[in-house]
C-alpha cells in the first residue's frame, strides 16, 4: 500500500506540474523547476524515433570556421536530416585557439537550440587523461605518476583544475579517467594507468570522479560528466597488446578489474562509462549484455550512459566476427546496452540503422527509449537546458587559474618522482661541491608529455630546469648520449648510424669524464610506449628492456664517473637489471608533465624530499610476467632455472632522504564479529635528519578461505608529513567491506577465521598482527 500511495502522489505531483507548465505556455522538459525524471519523459513524449536517434549520434564538424553562418549552413545541408533534428554529442578539434572554439560551440549550439523543432542543446567531447587536450590546457604528470603520489586529495585537485580548464573552452564531456589496471608492463597504454591494484585505483578514481564532476548530483558550471574507462579488464589484455582478448575468471574480473568501476559508480556518481575494446569470455564488451545491462546497470545502478570506443562498434564486424554488417552490428550494440556510438556522422556509422530496425520490429523502440533518456538526464543534470552556451571569464582570471594550475603541475611532478635506489647518499646532490654537472640523455633536452597530451603546450625541459637552478653557481653541460627513435621509426640500422651512435656515447663519456656528478636520463618516449593499433602505431613491447644503446651508455659513464644518477622518463615500467646493480642513485620519473625541469632541480638538488612509491611492480623480465604483487598462492614459492622470481622492484617500494621507523602496530580489539568494525593502529616516527613524507600501508590476508585468496591485498593508505623526529599515530579501519570476498556461489562473504593485519611502509616490508573474525 505504502509503495502505491508514493506512486499515485507522485502521478498527481507530475500532473500538477503538466497543467503549471502548460498554463506558461512552456513544455515540461524546460521548466528548470521540475523533477529531472519527468522532464525527460515529456521530452520523450514529444520526439518522434528519428529526433531520439540523432541524441546518441555523435557530430564531428569538419569545417574550422563553423562559427561563419555561411559555413555553418553548408555543414547544415551536408548533413540534412541528421543536424535538422538535433544531436546527441559533438566533437570539436579541441587545438582550436580559445575564442575560435568557443565562438564555433556557441554557434552551432545555437543552431541547435534556436533552430531545431525541440531546441535540444548537445554535449561536447574532449580528452583530458592528464590535463585538457587543448590549446591552452596544463599538462600534469601521467596517470602513472599521478599514482605515485598516493594522494587523493592532490588527484582530486588536479582533476579539478583539469575540468575547470575544460569547461572554459566549452567541453562538457571528458573522456576520462582510465580505470585499468596495469597488469602487463608490455602494454603500451601503461602511462594511462595509475597502477596495478585495484583498492588503490578505486579510490584515486572516487577522487578524479569528484574532480571533474563535483561531489553534488548536480554538475555545476566549473564541472562536468567524467567517463570511466574502459570497461571492462582492457588492462590485462593477451601478449600484453592492445585490443586483444582478455579471459578471466568471472571471480577475478569482479574483485579485480570490475572494482574500480564498481566504487566509482556507486561512491562517485559516475555519469559516463566507455566500454572497452576487448572481449571477455569471447564476447566483445560493446556488444556484452551481461557486463553493460546486467552487471554495470542492474547490480551496481548506474544511471548515466555508455559511450563507445573510437569504431569499436564496427570492429564487432570486422575485427571480432560476431556480427554481418552495420545493422546487425547497431542491434546488437543498442540491445546490449550502448548508448552512443563514436565516431557517429557522414554515414560510414550503424547506428544509422536504428530507425528501420525499430520500424521492422529487430529492436523495441523502449530499448531506444532507455538509452535516450540516460543521455537526456545527464544533459538535465548538467543544467544545459538553462544555460546552454560557453560562459565568459575574464582573461584576468584565467590567466590567475593558469598560474595555479602551474604550480599544482609542479607539486604532482615533485610528489609522483619515485627514489628507487640511493647508495652512499648519492642523492640529493650539494650544489656546493658541485663546479660542473654533467646531463646526459635524449629525454634530458626534449620535453616528453606522454600520451593524451597538449603537445602544443611549451613545458620545462630538464635540462632547462637544472641550468635554471644552477643560476651560476655551477655550470650545466649537456650530451645526447643515445637517440632511440626518430620521425616514429627505428633508426635504420645502416652503417653511418651505427658510426653516429658511437660518436654520441664517446661525445658523452667524455664530457662525464670531465665533470663532479652526472644525472643521465634514460627510458623511452612516446614512441615506444603508446596505444598501439596499427602497423604503422605500435605502441606494445615484446620485452622490457632498456631500448637502443642506452645499458651501453650507461655502463661507459658508470666506468668514468661513480657519481652518477639514473633519472627514468618512460610510460612503463622497465627491466633495469644493469643500472639496478651498478648505477648508485636512481629516480624513476615517469612522464612528469610541463614542470619537469623544476621538479627534477627540486628533487635531486634535494629543495625536495622525494615521496612517491610505486604503483606497478617492476619485473626483471618478461618471462616473470603477471608479476603484480597480490598474487595468489604457490606462485613465488620457488624460483625460475635463470634465478628467483622476486621483481626488481615492488609495489608500494620508494626510498625518502630521511628515514622512517614503524612501531607499536596493535588492534583495538584482537577478536570481533563478522559487521564489527575495527581499528588498527601504528606509530610511525622520522628517525632521519630531515621533514619528509611517508606513504603507510595496510594490507590483509585471509588466511584460510573456501576459495584460495591472494597473499596480501591493500586494504588502506595514508601519506603523512612528518618533522625530524616526529612521531606520529596512523589508524585504519577494518570493516566487511576489506575482509569480503566472493565465495563458491559469487556472493560477497566474509568468513570466519584468522586475518593477518600487515602495515607498513611497501607491500614487502611489515609488521603484522592477527585478527580473529567469529560467526
């Protein structure tokens, strides 16, 4: 009775408001006062099957000055019908100066709203992985870097500035954050990733989530709709290359791969998801039922839409065989649960096809219906309804965010930077002692962004920064040392090649040969690691080692000068067996965004403690791959014929100029009931000569289970500042939530037994205490 009374009310509020409406003579769907749900169905109301098909097409306009009426009418007729009735989604070439973008947005825009039978305003597209992609977006640290830090609060502040940035130009949809996990170095996406756990990516998700879209359901002026991608398990594909297959447990996918996007849908309020190109179980995920409707929608209650990836609707045509033609390719896709299919205009698309599949009955026009109203309400939710056009800022202020946006760049560069290893206390360098630096490396003289980035975007190269910190005081000399790939080719292996790659490392042996220290700069480029999709735009590797002549060039500075740094700037993590044994000092800097240079000053020059830990394990090879750390049994209990199967490195590892001691780690309660929650606690004191930052750990291992378990799993983090000799007190709590599982039958359980509470500073190094869970 309770339930159908809420029902009937609700019936009577809708048609009060109806009769308000009409009595202004203003449809429903825009009166901003009215619940979002209703608005949407008497928009519905009004649409016929073609207006509802064109709102999950997406418009890509070709021509630049669309904001020339005349122009925009050739666009018009070019287009016909599909621009008459509006559209769902636009994307613009965001490297447009500001005002021409903003000036061909508001055009169209009002095209759409002013000239279209229901004045349907469109979303807009741009990428902003690690920063906007656009003329003027800040170019923060990747991804994987990001990760390093541990700092939520920092993520959420950059992902903040990211859509502040993006709303500027008029963008209201951003294609990220990438939600995969990095369980395959080979894979040339890694850069994309923030690491390969997915509690630590799940909650540096939350905070991008809530970066980009605010923390209210409405999305304010400032922010916009996040789309989590890509769903699912795209970062753990077969040979570790991109688009392909991915088969894993369904138990696996859920409790690792399906994590992140489970929190960042029920805990962030996700607007958007992109499904991912691969397939699961033999099943392409854009064209997967039980992953977009059952799981995504059904269990976890997602409310927004799915956008595709770049023709991967197509792809299940061409590339994946479970389909004929377009058609048959737009029913499946529609049916299992896709919303918009990108790219989307000019005919070569299927979800052309929609109309006639409806009209000959292959697809229900309410599955249609659904997928309108997810794109509708996200619209609703944006406000766009109200004010639909690209607000103006004073250039004042833009330039004052732009300077902040600056600075937070160079405070994620200098917390993400990872101290690998620091022998003798090689790091940080006395500029005091110091007469004459050596900076050896191509990526020490070229500014390497990463994928995904505003190349447009003048940054701090390293060497620049170092000459800059130097001041005078010390001089700066540089060498190339080694060139891996140029033009996006390997160099040709031709004999005045191999004669100039010669000349570059006696050019720089010689140059070491003759100053007080060296930081050489050695890993990759965009080049080598990238999404990877065609012959042409490889992006995968079939091993890990350092490219071209660089151990080389390593090895003949190491022989002539001791004190030498190693600084990694690279998208992946790499097998450095040689510099891990003989190089004293190493920093693994991943790509580090427009403030490199001041951040590399900062860190070696020790202005800067260095914090970050790693996020990725480091294999030593290949031939250890899956070597993520939450392993499950058996796995490390023996080594390999060629040696252990210990990593190089290990998650969660990362070495500070001051030290940390753990102690005093206890439980508020040593045995509790299944729901009770728990408290552990640890006192962390800096025993070194110097404030640092330490990032404490927790991780838990059920030790006896109905299905067998991984050997620990994180279960909490938190970065701390700590004084020289300051002690302080860090406490976690133990909830159902870190000590379930799925059990024999899929469902989430904790059972009874005896959990080892493991806390410190990596996922190697800990104290542990014993909880015991009763019935």
């Amino acid at each position: 009775m309770k339930h159908q009374h809420i029902i009937i009310s609700s019936l009577v509020f809708f048609i009060m408001l109806s009769v308000q409406a009409q009595k202004k003579n203003k449809p429903l769907y825009k009166d901003a006062n009215a619940p979002i749900e209703a608005r949407i169905q008497d928009l519905l109301s009004r649409m016929t099957v073609e207006d509802k098909a064109r709102q999950i097409d997406i418009y890509h306009p070709k021509a630049l000055k669309i904001s020339d009426r005349a122009v925009l009418n050739k666009e018009i007729e070019t287009m016909g019908d599909t621009l008459a009735k509006g559209i769902g989604f636009l994307q613009f070439e965001t490297q447009l100066p500001i005002d021409e973008y903003r000036a061909n947005f508001n055009a169209i825009q009002k095209y759409f709203i002013e000239e279209t039978d229901l004045g349907i305003p469109a979303i807009s597209n741009g990428e902003g992985c690690h920063g906007f992609v656009g003329a003027e977006g800040t170019v923060f640290p990747v991804p994987l870097s990001m990760g390093s830090t541990w700092d939520k609060d920092l993520v959420e502040d950059i992902y903040t500035a990211i859509g502040k940035e993006m709303r500027l130009y008029g963008i209201t949809h951003a294609a990220t954050p990438v939600l995969d996990l990095l369980r395959d170095p080979r894979y040339g996406r890694c850069d994309e990733l923030y690491g390969e756990d997915p509690f630590l990516v799940g909650e540096l998700g939350v905070s991008a989530i809530f970066g980009i879209q605010g923390h209210d359901k409405m999305i304010g002026s400032e922010h916009l709709i996040a789309t989590a991608k890509h769903f699912g398990a795209h970062g753990q594909p077969e040979g570790g290359t991109n688009l392909a297959p991915v088969n894993l447990s369904e138990r696996v996918l859920r409790e690792t791969h399906f994590y992140p996007f489970e929190r960042i849908v029920k805990d962030a309020n996700v607007r958007s998801v992109m499904a991912s190109y691969n397939e699961i179980d033999g099943v392409p995920s854009h064209g997967n039922p039980w992953l977009l409707n059952d799981v995504l929608r059904g269990e976890w209650g997602f409310t927004g839409y799915v956008i595709s990836d770049f023709d991967a609707v197509r792809r299940m045509i061409y590339r994946q065989h479970v389909v004929h033609d377009k058609k048959e390719a737009a029913q499946r896709s529609l049916t299992s649960g896709m919303d918009f299919e990108c790219p989307s205009d000019r005919g070569n698309y299927c979800f052309k096809y929609l109309p006639e599949l409806i009209k000959e009955g292959s697809v229900k026009e309410s599955v249609l219906d659904s997928a309108v109203a997810r794109v509708l309400r996200n619209k609703f939710m944006m406000g766009l309804f109200e004010q639909p056009y690209v607000r103006e800022i004073p250039k004042k202020e833009r330039l004052g965010f732009q300077e902040d946006h600056r600075k937070l760049a160079l405070k994620a560069a200098e917390e993400g930077m990872i101290l690998l290893k620091n022998d003798n206390n090689t790091l940080p360098l006395d500029k005091n002692k110091i007469k004459k630096l050596a900076v050896i490396g191509a990526n020490a003289d070229e500014v390497h962004y990463g994928t995904y980035s505003n190349v447009e975007k003048e940054g701090v190269s390293i060497l620049e920064g170092l000459k800059k910190y130097a001041n005078g005081q010390f001089e700066v000399q540089y060498a190339e040392g080694f060139q891996i790939y140029e033009n996006d080719t390997l160099l040709p292996d031709s004999e005045k090649t191999a004669e100039r790659a010669v000349e570059r490392i006696k050019e720089a042996v010689a140059l070491a040969k003759t100053c007080d220290a060296v930081i050489l700069v050695l890993g990759g480029n965009e080049f080598t690691c990238r999404e990877g999709w065609a012959e042409d735009h490889t992006g995968d590797r079939v091993d890990l080692n350092l490219l071209g002549g660089q151990d080389e060039l390593a090895k003949q500075i190491l022989e002539v000068n001791k004190n030498t740094s190693v600084l990694l700037i690279n998208g992946r993590p790499l097998a450095i067996n040689f510099i891990s044994e003989n190089a004293p000092a190493i920093v693994e800097g991943w790509y580090l965004g427009q403030e490199q240079g001041t951040a590399v000053a900062n860190i070696f020059f020790g202005e800067t403690n260095p914090s970050g830990k790693l996020t990725a394990t480091i294999p030593k090879s290949v031939g250890q791959i899956p070597v993520y750390y939450n392993h499950k049994p058996i796995v490390h209990e023996r080594s390999f014929v060629e040696g252990p199967y210990a990593p190089l490195y290990y998650f969660g590892f990362g070495l500070s100029y001051t030290t940390f001691e753990y102690a005093n780690l206890k439980l508020s309660k040593s045995e509790a009931s299944i729901g009770e929650p728990i408290t552990v606690s640890v006192d962390v004191t800096n025993t070194g000569d110097r404030k640092g930052n330490e990032i404490v750990q927790m991780y838990i291992r059920d030790k006896v289970s109905s299905v067998t378990r991984p050997m620990k799993e994180l279960k909490g983090f938190e970065r701390i500042s700590l004084e020289k000799g300051e002690t302080k007190t860090v406490a976690f709590t133990i909830d159902k939530e870190k000590l379930q599982f799925f059990d024999l039958a899929m469902n989430r359980v904790v059972e009874p037994g005896e959990f080892d509470i493991m806390v410190g500073p990596n996922s190697q190094d800990f104290n542990t205490v014993t909880l015991t869970i009763k019935k």
